[in-house]
C-alpha cells in the first residue's frame, strides 16, 4: 500500500510538472493555459494556501485540491500534446518553483486577515 501511495505522489508531481511545461506550449487552448499555469504554479508554490498545522484541513489542499485540479487541466490539454509534456518532466532532473504564486497566496492571507479585522471591529466596537 505505501508503494502505491509514493507511486501516486510521483505520478501527481510529475503531472504538475507537465502542467506548468504545457502552460506555455502554442498547441494548448488558452483556458487550458490559465489553469494550467495556476493549478501548476500553486502546487509548486511553497506557501499552501490552507497551512498544513490545521489539523485535518491542512492537508486537503495537498490530498484533494491539487489532485482535482491536475485532472482537470489534463481533460482540457489534447491527450498527444499531455503525454509529450508527461515525458518532457519525466526526464528532467529538478522542479520548477513558483515565487510568483507564493506572493499570491501571502496576499491573499494578507486581504483576508485585514478584512476580518476590519469586519470584527465593525462587528465589536461600533
């Protein structure tokens, strides 16, 4: 069973690999691009967007958003064009890693933390 897990985790890194490879191939359709080039850029991204010391929901991200979001970007990249990229990350050494999406997401935690601060002291002291 653990063999099929480490299998499945090199499968998913290898496919957003290909994913971010496919995000700048002519031959995909724009869309496809898009969210290729987001689902690859968040989960190269060193920054989760739910941390991981939240117990439980921590770990959907890794476990569940990015599976779901690898599958479907390869359902909107012809399946010829996905299976040279497959190969293309299967034979390079390193991974690429994404600042850009880091600085999202710390953004994101940002507008978040400030809009429910402003949200508490509208709620609490108004």
């Amino acid at each position: 069973m653990l063999a099929n897990w480490k299998s499945w985790a090199r499968a998913i890194k290898r496919d957003a690999h290909a994913l971010w490879l496919a995000a700048r191939d002519p031959r995909v359709p724009w869309y496809a691009k898009a969210l290729a080039l987001a689902v690859a850029a968040y989960a190269f991204s060193p920054i989760d967007l739910i941390p991981d010391f939240i117990p439980v929901v921590g770990y959907l991200d890794d476990l569940i958003i990015v599976p779901l979001g690898i599958a479907l970007v390869i359902r909107l990249i012809p399946p010829d064009i996905m299976a040279e990229h497959r190969q293309a990350a299967t034979a390079s050494e390193g991974r690429p890693v994404s600042k850009t999406a880091a600085a999202v997401i710390v953004l994101v935690w940002i507008v978040s933390i400030a809009a429910t601060g402003w949200w508490a002291y509208g709620f609490w002291w108004r």
